[in-house]
C-alpha cells in the first residue's frame, strides 16, 4: 500500500466544513486529541469528547463553548479497563439522542516502554494493546451502525511510522501501530463498494506531545510542531470534501 503525503486546500474564510455533523475523538483531553477536537468545533461539529480524565475534558468543553462551537458532549472512560458491555453503553447513547454518528477518530494511545522485545513486560505489552487495538476494535464494532447512518461518514486511525516500518527498541507500540494500520486496511476493504462509511490511517509525525516526550527526553520541544498545526488535516479527511479517499495511509509531515 503506498503511503501518501497529504495536501489539501485551505478552507475559505469561515468555512465550516464540518457543521451539523456529529464526531467522537479518542484521547481527546490531551496533544494531538485535544487539538483535533478544537479544530473540528471549530468547524462547526458537535463533538463527543473520549479520555479517562473527566476533569480535562470539562476544561476542553469549557474552552470550545468559549470560542462559539457548538456544546460538546464528554465521554469519560478509561479504555484500559472498559468492557464491551461499556462500548455497547456508549453506542447506544449516541443512537437515542443523535440517531447517527459522522466521524470517529481513533487518537488515543500508550507508548509503554522503549526496550528490546526479549526484555519486554508483558503486562505492559497487554495494557498498550488494549488501550491501542483491543479498546478501538470494540469502539468501532459498536459504532459501526451509527456510522452507516450518516449520509457519508469518516474513520480515522492515529498511526506512527514506526506502525508502517517496525523499528528496534519500539516493541509493544510499533507492534500495536502495525496491528492498528492492519485493522484499517481490513475494514476500508470490507467497507469499499458496499457502504458511505470510509477507513483511513493518520501518521502525523513529529509532534510536541506529552508522548513524544515520553520517547525523546532529550529532544527539544521547541523544534517541533504544535499539535495545533496538524489538526486541519483531520478537520479535512471528516468532512465531505475526503469523501473519495478510503484504506489509504496518510502522512502529515
């Protein structure tokens, strides 16, 4: 599959491509989530916002009301421990007060431990991949009805290009990147031809997040971008506009 370098055009003033259109965004309290989230009330979509800190979240809601978008909704849960039963809960709010969902950007994530695989935890292995597959598979099965609901609607998975290329040392994330852009693939090509529903995968690059920090202590956080930078993109791929592109792996930087 050929990885793609995203351009795309720069909405015109107060454009708001995403109005009336309702989208759930994993890891949406902190970097990269917190920043899609602003950019898409921004333009115009209601938001569900998914993290564990309930805190942050009001914060973030507090902060998108102040700037004029629309009221969003907050999903406090922590995917680590969540059941099926919790995804299926989740589901089925969105059915009785929306009767659809529009966009679902899958963003959250944990790095675990840079290591050899030979010395690696294997409860930390486990945590990283359920909060970065297990926990995405089942949010996805159970929204996958709201989804083919919408008149268009648009999955995005937050990738790495350590999930396109394994690399040493980058063990249970790289492995469950690599599980992630799989799971991607499999789905677009289930979904193409039979369905409005689209698949595709995000690698955004360097970013000035907490995780990135995490990998790179001694790197300078001034150099990279801000996550706010990147946001647009995502913005772009939910809206109609991105309507032509499914299963397709897509880099930002």
């Amino acid at each position: 599959m050929t990885v793609i370098k995203l351009d795309y055009p720069a909405p015109a003033a107060g454009c708001r491509p995403l109005a009336d259109k309702l989208i759930l965004i994993t890891g949406a309290s902190r970097g990269l989530g917190r920043a899609i989230a602003l950019a898409t009330a921004a333009a115009g979509a209601t938001t569900l916002l998914l993290a564990r800190d309930g805190r942050a979240l009001e914060t973030l809601a507090d902060e998108i009301e102040a700037a004029g978008g629309p009221q969003p909704s907050l999903v406090p849960l922590n995917l680590e421990n969540a059941t099926v039963d919790h995804y299926a809960e989740v589901a089925e709010l969105i059915r009785e007060r929306w009767g659809r969902l529009d966009g679902l950007v899958l963003n959250a994530g944990l790095l675990g431990e840079l290591s050899p695989l030979g010395t690696s935890d294997p409860l930390l292995w486990a945590r990283v991949f359920q909060v970065n597959v297990h926990a995405h598979f089942l949010l996805t099965r159970a929204c996958l009805p709201l989804l083919a609901c919408a008149p268009g609607a648009s999955i995005l998975f937050t990738s790495s290009a350590v999930g396109r290329q394994g690399r040493a040392y980058w063990g249970a994330y790289a492995a469950s990147k690599c599980a992630l852009e799989g799971m991607m693939q499999t789905l677009a090509d289930e979904l193409a031809g039979t369905s409005r529903v689209r698949a595709n995968s995000v690698n955004p690059g360097r970013c000035r997040t907490r995780m990135r920090a995490q990998a790179y202590p001694g790197e300078n956080a001034a150099t990279l971008p801000e996550p706010s930078s990147l946001a647009p993109a995502f913005v772009y791929l939910l809206s109609d506009a991105a309507s032509e592109y499914n299963g397709r792996q897509f880099d930002l930087q």
